[in-house]
C-alpha cells in the first residue's frame, strides 16, 4: 500500500476513535459540503436555506386582564449572501411592526392564513445587518396559551398561564420559523403581575425576578440550540422544593410538597439515565407541576418539564411518566424529529428508553409490566387506526401533525427497538444508541437518515441480524411485524390468575392482590371482560375501593370498565373526575365511550356542559367532534 493511503487509513481510523463529532450542520453560512440540508416541513412556511432564524430574544408583558402577551421578538438570523427576505411562522398573533434593532421600519406582509399552519410572515430584509425586531401581542384565544382564572387554579386565588409549543402551536405566542429542525436559542425577559413567578425552559437569571413598573420582571437564557416546540413558559403563584442537587419541582404552594414527595427519585432516574446514554446536558431538572387544566401528561421542555397533577398519587407509582419526559432530554431534545413525520424518532425512542430507566431503578418485573401495558394499548390502538397511519413513518401532508400522537409512534416504536435491542444484544444496542446520541447531539434526525445509520454501525451487512430486525417492515408497513420481540410479564400472569378466580365465583376478599402495586390493578381491569353483573361489580368496589380510588390511572381503568357496563353507582365519580382534571388521554376516551351508547350521550352532553369550560384548548378540540360540539 502506498504510505499516503496508509496515512489516510490511519488518519480515518483516529478520527474514527476520538470523540464523535456532530455530523453535519444547519448552518446557512457553513461551506456547502458541511450543511445539512433540511427535509422539506410542510407543517412550517420558513425557508431556512435563504434565512433561518438562529437565536430568539423576547421581551414580554403578560396581561391577565386582556390575555395577552405583548412585546417584541428580537430574531438573530443567518442570511444565504442572496437572501433579500426572511420567512416566519405566525398564527393568530397580532403583528404592530416590524424593525431592525435602531427602530427602522422594515417591509412586512402577512399571507393567507391556514387553520393549522396559520400565516406566513414575510419580513423584507434590511441590505446588511442579521437582526429583526417583531412587536406583536398574541390572541386570548391563542392555542399555545392557556389563561387560568384563580379558581382553576388548586390555591383559588392567583391567576395562572402556561403555554404548550408542541406540536406547531409556538406560532401562536411569538413569530419565529416554527420547525423542529430550525434549532434556535432563546432568551427572554417577561413582565408579570406581583407576586406572581415566571418560570421557562431555561436557566432562570433572575430567581427572585426584579422589580418593574408595572410588575416583576423575570430574565431567562437557553444556549443550547433547540427546536422552537420546546421554548416554555408559566405564571402563576409559584414554590420550588429541591429534591435532588440538581433536580426541584415547582408548583403551587398547596401542591409542592405532595409534588416533592412523589418525584423524589427524579435524581437516582437521571443517574440511570446517564449510566445508559451519557451525560446530561440541560444543567438542571426541574418538573413544574401544572393546575389540573394541564392537556397532557407531561411535556419535555428542557431543564422543566411541565407535568399534570394527575400523576401525584401518594404512592410515586406513576412516576414512569417523570422517566418518559427524562428521557426526551437525549431522544427529543438532544437528537430531534427533523419534520413530525418523523415523530416516531422522538416518542418511539423515548418510550424504549423510558423503560430502560423505569427498569434500572426499579427492576425488571416492573419495566416488563409496564411494556406489556403498552404492547396492549398498541393492540387496542391500532385496531382503529387505517393501515396508513400505522406506519412508524407518517404521510401528514395536509394534516394536523397531532394526528400523528397516536400509540404507533409511542409503543410501536418502542417495540421496534426493543426488537433491535433483543436482535443484536443489549451490550451492543447500548453502544450503539449512545454513540448515536454523542454523534447526533443538538441535530435533527430523519427517519431516513436513522435507518442508515442503523445499517451502517449496527447491522453492518449481517443479513441474519438484518432478517431478524426487518427495519422496512416497521418503518414503511402497517401492524406490529412478526419479528416483534415478545412480551411476558410474569406478575401479570399471576394477575390473569386471580382474574379467573374471580371470574369463577372467588369473592374478591378471597383473591391474593394484597401485594399488587398499581399496575397489576390496570392490568386486572382491564382483562376482565364484559358483561359482568351488577353484583360483581359492587362486590369489586366494596372490596377495593375503585370508586373512592386517588390514583388516577387505576379510577380512569375502573370508570371505563363502569360506562362498559351501565354501572351508575361510579356515575358520580366519574363527573367528578371529567370537571377537576383536563388531561386529554383521561378525558377524550371517556367521552368517546359514553358517546357510543345510547343512553351515555345525553349524560356525556351534560358532563361536557359543566366541563369543557376548564379544559385546555387541545383537549376541548379533541373532545367538540366526538359529541357534536358547536357551542352546546
Ligand atoms: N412530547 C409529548 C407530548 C406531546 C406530543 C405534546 C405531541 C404535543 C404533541 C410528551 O413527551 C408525551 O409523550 N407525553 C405523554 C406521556 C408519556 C408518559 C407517554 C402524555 O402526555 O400522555
Ligand atoms: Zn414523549
């Protein structure tokens, strides 16, 4: 070999050791042949290859009274040399002008406006300079923002707000190229009313805010670029309790204990975490845990998670949700769904390492309960689902990318890797997905470019370990392929046991569940079958409680298993349980199942009545065509 070749090799072969370095850039200005070139969003109007924007600086005033935010937008941006315009993401916000940073005007139109992708704003650029100043205050009816009234609130008495970017909804409270591959830093100064506190998805400057004429003024600065769905905010009265050295939580004062009880193992699940996939890179972990209007369950916004109050059960038994949002900070966060095609690549991945967490700190008979959970949840699911959308890989041209939350990329995707992990061994998948996260840090990912780099460093032409993967058939084909790695939970085998017993006239006094945690509960409500009697459902509730239950997931089994079979004693529960909480995956499916009988529709009707005035925009929208909602 000639000594040039062999230097290059040798060359190669270092590179190859040192630390991996982030494969590509979206950089405008980056020489060609290092840009990473952006698949096509068609949830966005931005065109990053002429300008995107780089970095965000708000100056904001939240105005309870008008729900309104109001203020300017600074955007830093990075200019093609050609680029005579910039293009942004808008929807619903009122736009007052546009100027470069001395206050010149600058040229705007605002376009035609789509339902779900709202209107482009096209801002004429000055000759030189890379900075924009928007002025503009959002809609009361802005879809990221939802505005508390105190008594929606659990103290009662302050106001609350809190805005939700995912999926395309950041539009709707600031002008920025609203896509998950166009990563952007932020910084932000926000205006509250006395006393409250603003908290964000980034490292607060200012922890006990500063003193302004019209409020307190609260300074935030995220320095790591990230995609535009994940910049957060909330007011509202507002305690911290530290948990770990470098995790808290914040809540309202009446809930922040119960809050720091429940989460206490968040620092032992980041220690897991990085033991699987490296370091840490957000700093701090914090959970705000929201009032009960919360749509989700929770939402990974860096260094805070935002969290709905229905997982403090008492017990820390639903904290696997806690592990889930954990763990975006790797697959979401660190390494991004490039458009919400991709999607998959950040829930899929996260609910396979969710897992992983959930069985590092607290063994593996729980993790494997808990995937069996999800395994059937994908079965039911996907039942419903045509065979289009049961592709990890989405077609949602034309489509509200929230079509795309559905338990395929979830548990589907989580499934495809629990298969590759059982394919290739887990020594060798850990290597790989780590490597995977260093390589990929602070840069979108398609689903594409996933498969490829799963056959370059994995499969590495192993046509057996290729076979018994079968990539195509998770990511292009419908169902759950035959090479699925299976699921057995032994534990709820034992349950499966004792629901036959009872179904054979055991009395539930008599059947051995005084060991069982809340999962083995689900479990067991949701095997039994219908057309139970009335009396053994009360010999049921007498015995446990169901009714009376404080933990939501084991009350939400148990009211679905009430409306299946007309059981009315659970009715008022049930009521209750549809107005105090707003969480959409509690809410919609127990409306859905009232709706589908014929005596349930009227009750449904007037539950929502009473209901739907505390929900959140996204629950209430996904509720309205499931009952024929057109203001009541
Ligand atoms: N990122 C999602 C929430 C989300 C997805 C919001 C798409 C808007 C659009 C979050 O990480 C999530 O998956 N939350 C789940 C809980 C989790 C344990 C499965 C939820 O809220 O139910
Ligand atoms: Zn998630």
């Amino acid at each position: 070999m000639p000594v040039r070749s062999l230097l290059a090799v040798l060359v190669l072969t270092l590179t190859g050791c040192a630390q991996p370095q982030p494969v590509a850039t979206t950089d405008v200005t980056a020489p060609a042949s290092e840009r990473l070139v952006l698949p096509e969003d068609v949830h966005s109007y931005a065109r990053p290859a002429e300008a995107r924007v780089t970095d965000v600086a708000l100056d904001l005033t939240a105005d309870f009274a008008a729900k309104q935010l109001h203020g300017t937008a600074t955007l830093t941006l990075d200019r093609a040399p050609d680029a005579d315009e910039v293009v942004l993401d808008t929807r619903d916000l009122a736009i007052e002008q546009v100027t470069t940073p001395d206050g010149t005007p600058l040229t705007f139109t605002l376009g035609a406006a789509d339902p779900f992708l709202g209107q482009p704003l096209t801002v004429t650029l000055p000759e030189t300079g890379d900075r924009i100043v928007v002025h503009y205050r959002t809609s009361p009816e802005a879809a990221a923002v939802q505005w508390l009234s105190p008594d929606q609130t659990t103290g009662g008495t302050h106001p609350f707000v809190f805005t939700q970017g995912q999926a395309i909804l950041t539009r709707t409270w600031m002008p920025t190229q609203d896509s998950p591959g166009i990563r952007q830093t932020y910084s932000a100064e926000v205006t509250v009313p006395t006393p409250l506190t603003a908290v964000m998805s980034a490292e607060m400057l200012t922890p006990e805010g500063e003193p302004a004429e019209d409020g307190t003024t609260y300074r935030f600065r995220m320095d790591e670029a990230i995609p535009p769905y994940l910049i957060a905010l909330a007011i509202g009265d507002l305690d911290f309790r530290e948990v770990g050295p470098r995790t808290g939580v914040w809540a309202e004062p009446s809930v922040v204990e119960a809050a720091a009880y429940e989460l206490a193992d968040m620092e032992a699940m980041i220690d897991a975490a990085e033991g699987l996939y490296g370091p840490y890179r957000w700093g701090r972990y914090d959970v705000l845990v929201l009032p009960p209007s919360f749509p989700f369950g929770g939402m990974e916004n860096p260094r805070l998670t935002f969290a709905t109050p229905t997982i403090l059960a008492g017990d820390r038994s639903l904290v696997s949700l806690i592990a889930h949002e954990l763990a975006h900070s790797w697959s979401g966060n660190l390494v991004t769904n490039a458009t919400w095609a991709d999607f998959w690549l950040n829930e899929g991945f996260t609910s396979y390492f969710e897992n992983r967490i959930m069985e590092a700190v607290y063994g593996a008979e729980y993790a494997r309960m808990l995937e069996s959970l999800s395994r059937r949840d994908l079965a039911a699911e996907m039942a419903d689902l045509p065979e289009a959308d049961q592709h990890l890989f989405l077609d949602l041209d034309g489509r509200d990318p929230d079509d795309g939350m559905t338990a395929i990329a979830y548990d589907k995707g989580a499934a495809f890797l629990r298969t590759i992990e059982v394919a290739a061994g887990r020594e060798r998948f850990d290597a790989f997905l780590r490597d995977y996260f260093d390589r990929h840090a602070f840069q979108p990912m398609t689903t594409e470019r996933f498969l490829d780099h799963l056959d370059a460093e994995l499969i590495r032409g192993d046509a057996a370990l290729r076979a018994r993967i079968q990539p195509e058939a998770w990511v292009y084909g419908p169902g759950l392929p035959d090479v699925a790695a299976p699921v057995v939970s032994e534990a709820f085998a034992r349950v499966e046991a004792q629901a036959e017993a009872f179904l054979a006239g055991t009395a539930p006094e008599s059947l051995e569940t005084d060991a069982w945690t809340t999962h083995e509960w689900l479990h067991f409500l949701e095997v039994l079958p219908d057309g139970l009697s009335a009396e053994q459902l009360d010999a049921l509730d007498a015995a446990f409680g169901l009714t009376e239950t404080g933990n939501s997931e084991v009350l939400f089994a148990w009211l679905r298993t009430a409306i299946a079979h007309r059981y009315e004693p659970a009715f008022p529960a049930l009521r209750d349980f549809l107005v105090r909480q707003g969480r959409r995956k509690f809410v919609l499916p127990l409306f859905q199942d009232l709706a589908r009988t014929d005596w349930g529709r009227a009750l449904a009707r007037e539950i929502y009545r009473e209901a739907r005035p505390g929900y959140h925009a996204i629950t209430a929208g996904s509720v309205d065509p499931v009952l024929g909602w057109e203001g009541g």
